[in-house]
C-alpha cells in the first residue's frame, strides 16, 4: 500500500501518456503502420456493377475514350464506322491491345449487351452492333471500361480487393507495381467523409462540396477546381398550372437569383462550357431584379393572388437554397424550403446538382416521352425535335448545329434556372 502511496503520480501519467498515446494512433497511424497505402475517402454508395468511372478507369478501358471537350477517340479499339445512317456500328480491336494476364484482347472477349442490340463478332478483331433505330452517341458509350472477367482490365492498376457488405461496396484496393496502394473508402454523407478523416480513417478525400473546417487546418493540404462536368440548377415544375408553368413566371424567378454569391464558376446552359457543343450565346439571365419586378406585370391576377413557392433541396445546398429564397421574397413571393434526400415528387422548385453528360446528348434529362427522369415534367415540341435529331445525326459539325439551337430554345423557356459549375475540394493530410 505504502509502494502505491509513494509511486501513485508516476502510475497516473503513465496511464495518461498510455491515452494520448493510444488516441494518437487514430489520427497518425496512417504515417506509421500504412506506409505503401494511399487511403482515400469518397462520398456515395455503390454497388459492383455502378462503381465511379474515375475509379474504373485506373483498371481498364473502353472501347473508346472521350476527352474532356467531349470528343471520341480509340482505346481497346483502333477506329470504327458506322453503317444504315448509324444503325450498324463496326468497331476494330487495336492489335498492341492485351489484358492484364498478358493476353491479346479478342472480340469473344468483350461482353457488351443493350437491350435492342445485337452484337456480331465475325473475326477475332471485329465487333458489329446492331442497333434498331440510328444512335449517334453510340461511341461515347462505348467509352465505359470493359473487363474480361471480375475486375480483370487493360489498365496499369489491377483489383487487389474489395469489400462488400450486403450488396453495397465498402471499398476497394487497387495495386500497381513500385506504387502505393490506392484504397478507396465509401460513405453515404459528406459529414460522415469528413469524420473519416479527423478519426484517421482516411488520409484523402475527394470531391467533397464544402472544405469547412479543413480549410484552416495547417495539418491539411485544401485544393479546389471548379467541376464543369456538373451544373446547378433550380429546376421548375413545368406540370404546376397556373404557377410554375408559366414561363414567364420563370423566367421572373430566373433574373431574380443573384448568381455571382454562388461557390463556383457561372453556368449558362445544361452542356458543360468545356464541349465541342457548347453555346456560349445563349441568353444569360444576369441578376437583374428591376427586370424581374417589371416582367411580373405581365403575370395574370390569378398567379399573383395564389404566389406561394416551395423550393427543395438537400442539406449540402441548403446555404445556396436560403440565399435563393431571399431573392424571391425580395419580389414579395412567400418562398418555403424542404430539405429532401432524393428527387420529390411534388415540388414548386427543386435545387440540385447533375452529372452532365460527355456526349451532349440531353434526351432523358427534357424530353417530354423521359417521365422518369425529365426533372421538369418539361413538354416543348421543338425541344424533343432538336433533341431527336441530335441523337440520329452522325455528321458532328451537323450535330453542333442542333445542339446550339437545343441550347438556345431551351434557356430561353426556361424549364430550369442554371446557376453554376460547382467547386469540389481535395482535402490531403500532410
């Protein structure tokens, strides 16, 4: 009892190094037992077979491979044509092209099926498709990687493994020789990324919409970029008589929003600035509340009598969803927020960030026959004319053509208010 007395201070440091010590390993561990291992946090939940093409393409190619102005070039293939006006695609296997296990692709290989395909190989190094109808974007689908069997591609990195709970993907490791392993980590918020990383789970993350409070963190390398592959939007309901599908009201709704307070670069149309089909004269809808306030005289009594606007949202947009609500109210508009977690089904106005497409194709996103997935609820004959002929074209200074006039008419109806490209963050541990 007299050896505890005696010796008690030292007993109790020791049992708080031992803590902080212990505490220390969650946060350093990484620097110290993970040497050859890059762990990188990722906001999402996949399963198998819609991994992220950024994750993919470190394993394998496509048969093609379309750059960042959208244009097609060859990867497993070296050239291809089209036939019947773009019915019949013949694609060519490059000779120099092998799997991982060393093997030269062949076309048995390569398992693609569509629906309303059919897929001839009449030689070792040739695949026919045979579409129903013309499809111009054939080739830029045709860009997604392919692989032999499981997870075995063309690429450098290679599938060393993956996790899996339940049909969700947990994580996956991909090797490559003289190089640390990449382990890629899933979670379903960015709150939960975010905590991966104060805990030592991750030494990375990437992609994420909001760096706070990493950005003042001297331990932590902060990079932005402005994504143009995305756009935000508020997105009208276009089926909401008497309110929102009147374009006049939206566009009222379109020159009220401030857009330079939003973190990113300004977004004028659906098609990212970056592509080869781009229109940068498409009508810009600066801030421009007197406009917005002298265009509400046109609307009939019956909208300004009944003038109440519900806009939803998710919770990362929620700043950008408040700041929007206030420059309606500035137009005497009662404007409510609902923060959702998936598309709503009935809705005023709804916030949200896209995926833009490589290839400028737009048909499911505003064509009137694409009910599930037409945001909008938006009809515009004129705009499905332009849309289907954009996608049966094959010539691409022709498609350029139709995708400048989609681009005008459909900004100037103004089924959606485009607001930004959205900045991402790469938080690094240093």
């Amino acid at each position: 009892m007299a050896f505890l007395v005696r010796f008690k201070w030292i007993f109790l440091l020791g049992t708080i190094f031992g803590i902080l010590f212990f505490l220390s390993l969650n946060v350093f561990g990484s620097s110290i037992f993970q040497k050859g291992r890059e762990r990188i946090g990722m906001v999402g939940r996949y399963r198998l077979d819609n991994l992220p093409n950024s994750i993919l393409e470190y394993v394998s190619d496509g048969l093609t491979t379309i750059n960042e102005n959208g244009e097609i070039g060859p990867a497993i293939s070296s050239s291809w044509e089209n036939q019947d006006g773009g019915k019949t695609w013949i694609f060519h296997i490059a000779d120099d092209t092998t799997w991982q296990d060393g093997k030269k692709i062949v076309s048995n290989d390569i398992q693609i099926n569509f629906s309303d395909v059919t897929t001839e190989k009449p030689d070792p190094k040739t695949i026919v498709f045979k579409l129903q109808t013309p499809f111009s974007p054939f080739p830029a689908v045709l860009s997604k990687p392919i692989f032999k069997k499981g997870f075995l591609g063309t690429g450098e990195w290679k599938v060393k493994k993956v996790t899996v709970s339940g049909n969700i993907v947990e994580q996956i490791i991909l090797s490559k020789s003289k190089e640390k392993d990449m382990i890629f980590k899933f979670y379903p918020t960015e709150e939960r990324a975010k905590l991966a990383l104060k805990l030592g789970e991750v030494d990375k993350l990437m992609d994420i919409f909001n760096p706070e409070p990493f950005d003042t963190w001297k331990t932590l390398d902060v990079q932005k970029k402005v994504n143009y592959g995305r756009f935000t939007a508020v997105f009208f309901n276009s089926a909401k008589e008497k309110i929102t599908s009147d374009k006049t009201l939206r566009q009222v709704l379109t020159y009220a929003i401030n857009k330079d307070v939003f973190p990113g670069e300004r977004a004028l149309s659906p098609i990212s600035p970056n592509s080869w089909a781009y229109n940068p004269q498409v009508k810009p809808y600066d801030y421009d509340l007197v406009k917005a306030k002298d265009m509400m005289k046109d609307l009939s009594k019956e909208i300004l009598n009944n003038l109440s606007l519900n806009i939803a949202t998710t919770p990362v947009l929620l700043a950008e969803a408040e700041e929007i609500a206030k420059n309606w109210r500035d137009l005497g508009i009662t404007v409510n927020i609902q923060v959702i977690s998936s598309i709503p089904e009935n809705f005023d106005a709804f916030l949200a960030v896209l995926d833009i497409p490589r290839d400028p194709d737009q048909y499911s996103l505003w064509h009137s026959s694409q009910v599930a997935t037409n945001i909008s609820n938006y009809k515009n004959p004129r705009i499905d004319k332009l849309l289907e002929d954009g996608r049966t074209v094959t010539n691409e200074s022709e498609r350029k053509k139709i995708y400048l006039d989609f681009q005008r008419f459909l900004v100037e109806d103004s089924p959606a208010a485009f607001l930004y490209h959205p900045t991402s963050y790469t938080v690094t541990r240093k």
